[in-house]
C-alpha cells in the first residue's frame, strides 16, 4: 500500500519517480564497501518523514523565537537525552545539519579567527574540516598538521612537539580514513600541557562507540563531535557531545555546553531542521538494542576478515590492517591510481572510493589508495565468508584493470561481465533490509 505521498509522486512525477526507483535497484544491486555509508532504518526514514519537516523555530527547547513549537520541544529534548544515554554524555546538541556543521560550530565556539588549530594531514586521513586548506577551517583559522609515521600510524611524539612549538588552541583528534583507535587519553594529556581544547570527531566510528566496541571519548574530550548517517544508520546531520567537562566555564566564561549550543544557533544556523531531530531520536534509541550491538560486532568481524583476505592476496594495506570498519588499501606498487581502481570496480558493480594515502603525490581526485568499509555489507547480513569472497572479487578486478589497456582503462567486457554476475549474485544472496519489492518498476 503507498502512502498518499508516494501514490501522488509516483502519479504527478514520473520523472523524479523513476529517479528515485533507479536508486533503490542500485542500493539493491551493487555492493557499497563505502567506508562512509551506512543504512538509515526505516523506522529512522520515517520519523524523518513526519509532519514535524512543517515546524519553524529557532532556537532550544522551552526557549524557541516562534510560537506552537509544543510537540517539537518534546522530540528535540527526547534526542538529546538519548545522544546523552547512547553516549554517555553530560550534554548534547543534536541540531548541526552536517558533521561538517558540527566542527564549523564547535571550532568557532572554541577559537578566535585565526587561532591556531593542529589536526591530522588531509592526505594521512584527516577530514577537510579539520584545517584543510580547502576548508574555511584552513583558512579562518591557522592551520598545523600532524601526520603519521612510517608505520601508519600517529606520532603522538610529533603531535606533542607540534603542540609546544605553535600552542594550538584546538587539537582535533579523529579521522576520515584511517583504520585505527586513536588514544584519546594521550591527546587529552597534550592538550592539556599546551591549554588546549580536545575536539574528537568520531564520524566514521560513532556506530562502534555507542556499542561499546571502540574507546568512548566522551568524558576524555572537551567537546566530541559525530555526523550521524555513517555508522549510526540516521539521517543526514551531526551530533555534538560533551562529558565531563560540560559544566566547565568555556572561553567566554559561560559553561562550555552554553558556548556549544550558542555557536550552533545563533552563531552558524538559523532554524534547526525537526524532522532529521526525531529521525536522530529514532537512530539514537535504535543503538541501543542488541541487534545494533550484534551489527557492530559484524562490522568489525568483517573488516578483519576482508582485511587478512586482500593481505593474503598481497595487497598492502595502510597499517597492515584494521580495528574499526575501515580497511585502507596503498595501490602505490599496482600501476593502478586510486581513480583507476575505483572506475573499473564500479563497472563490476563494487563501490569503494579513491582516497589520499600518506605521503601521496597525486592530487586527491586522482589519489593512490582505495578506502573501504564494512558498514554496509554487515547490514545486508554478509559475515566473514562473503567478506572473503569479495576480497577475492576486487582481487579480480584490480588484476584486470593492472592489465588492461592504459589508454582506456576498461575492463575486458568478458571478464567485466563475468565478475558483475557473480557481484550481482552475491547481492541478490544479501538484500539490502527492508529493500521494497520494487516488481512493477521499469
Ligand atoms: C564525514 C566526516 C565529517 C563530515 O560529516 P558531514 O556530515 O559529511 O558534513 C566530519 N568529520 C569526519 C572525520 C568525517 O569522516
């Protein structure tokens, strides 16, 4: 049965209507090892959908500029108390649009304009947010990076004479594509010897934090932050969480929680968006049931197998392999660019995307590494074994497109063919959840 919604969009808009039904076939159809999808329930898409998307009010809870915001208040006050329980936390703000809104928010609640700001390399895995030149935050701010070491992995003995030499005023913890835990307490001790703030962004690994399968670093950080449809399964927006500091006068003096909350209304955005804060309430309570916990676990199951299934392959893998969903594959002795492998997995139906990796002197568009993750394919039930047999697949592909011809870069349509059918089996296997029988469409 459709919805009055969906019977007039699909009679008023045929157009949209097909574009729409064309992604339900290819979430369906195609294997996402995108490190940072994830798979917003149903129940989540429709508390998103709900009547509250009509509600206008700036402001908070019990403290909004426009009338009739009664029912509102009680789901944004219901949100933050389950970011609190989900998270531990002693304070949330669960109306940021983005993750990427979160950061702006928290980094200009804590820094002066062109205060110094030290963050993980773009190109070691840091997020554009965190002092990317490409970002406001490279430019409003003065931006030091710290990267990894020959390992792979953080040097927190760098961070720390980064940290005396330029005094940052904020230290951001946390990354976009690395496969690795950081150690939040190590980072809460640096900062604290130079005055700093700890900001933790956990976007990529917020899922595994609130099943308790990743250090929580709520009460270590002055101020975490997470988007919350990656791991999470929600819509579109980001959270921002703060432990035991929370009640601590910020750099205005005022607690920190007040200096959070005023530099995301009225000090970034306007109106707070109420539907994606009941689909937030909704996400939030679903991390909390066993069966997310058992998902979780599945991920993290699964990138280990996929992980030591492409090691076995002799694929090298940045820091040899992983702790989170996260495994990232360094293409730099294949003869293949990030942009290469990823154009020729897609044609088999395999979606992973080209990313930076330590050191790499190509451009991030181009980029010499390939970045995946396990979210999705935990979530469509895939465990271990299917893990080993898609290593196995992008093994294939990566062998043919080394070979193919370098002036075209596609793939033989014999063997294109071939691995497509079996992707496409190995899908059918493993439906995306409460994927709409979608008989009748096309
Ligand atoms: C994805 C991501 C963000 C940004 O989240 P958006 O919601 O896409 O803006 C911020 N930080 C990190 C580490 C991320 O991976």
């Amino acid at each position: 049965m459709l919805s009055t919604g969906e019977a007039r969009l699909r009679d008023e808009d045929p157009e949209l209507t097909e574009l729409l039904d064309g992604e339900m076939i290819r979430r369906d159809e195609t294997l996402s090892l995108v490190a940072s999808a994830g798979v917003a329930d149903a129940s989540v898409l429709a508390a998103g959908a709900a009547a509250l998307s009509d509600v206008t009010a700036e402001g908070y809870p019990g403290a909004r500029f426009h009338p009739g915001a009664g029912p509102f208040d009680g789901v944004e006050a219901l949100a933050r108390t389950r970011a609190r329980e989900a998270f531990g936390a002693g304070h949330a703000n669960v109306q940021p649009h983005s993750g990427s809104a979160a950061n702006l928010a928290v980094l200009t609640a804590l820094l002066p304009v062109g205060g110094v700001l030290l963050g993980l390399r773009l190109d070691a895995g840091g997020h554009l947010t965190h002092g990317a030149p490409a970002s406001v935050t490279g430019r409003w701010f003065e931006p030091v990076s710290y990267g990894v070491g020959d390992d792979g992995l953080v040097d927190h003995d760098q961070i720390l004479r980064l940290a005396r030499e330029h005094r940052p005023g904020v230290i951001v913890a946390g990354a976009s594509a690395y496969p690795r835990q950081f150690d939040h307490v190590r980072f809460r001790e640096i900062a604290d010897e130079v005055g700093a703030y700890l900001l933790v962004d956990i976007s990529h690994v917020a899922g595994l934090v609130a099943a308790g399968l990743h250090p929580n670093p709520v009460d270590v950080a002055h101020v975490t932050t997470t988007s919350t449809y990656k791991q999470l399964d929600g819509p579109r927006g980001g959270l921002i969480l703060l432990g035991r500091d929370h009640d601590r006068p910020g750099p205005d003096g005022a607690p920190l929680s007040r200096t959070i909350d005023r530099a995301v209304f009225p000090g970034s955005q306007g109106t707070p968006s109420p539907a994606a804060i009941a689909a937030k309430a909704r996400a939030l309570a679903r991390v909390r049931e066993p069966g997310f916990r058992r998902t979780a676990r599945l991920v993290l199951d699964d990138a280990a197998a996929l992980a030591a299934a492409l090691s076995e392959r002799g694929h090298r893998l940045l820091t040899g392999g992983t702790d989170t969903h996260m495994v990232m594959v360094d293409l730099r002795s294949t003869g293949l660019s990030g942009l290469m492998a990823e154009r020729a997995l897609e044609e088999c139906g395999i979606l992973a995307n080209r990313n930076s990796v330590p050191g790499d002197t190509t451009s991030p568009a181009v980029a010499a590494g390939l970045r995946l993750g396990t979210n999705v394919p935990a979530r469509r039930g895939m465990g271990p074994p299917e893990m080993a047999r898609c290593a196995e697949l992008i093994d294939r592909v990566l062998r043919h497109a080394a070979r193919a011809d370098s002036t075209r870069h596609r793939l033989d349509p014999v063997h294109r063919d071939e691995i497509r059918a079996e992707v496409r089996a190995l899908t059918r296997s493993f439906p995306m959840p409460d994927q709409p029988v979608h008989e009748g469409v096309r």
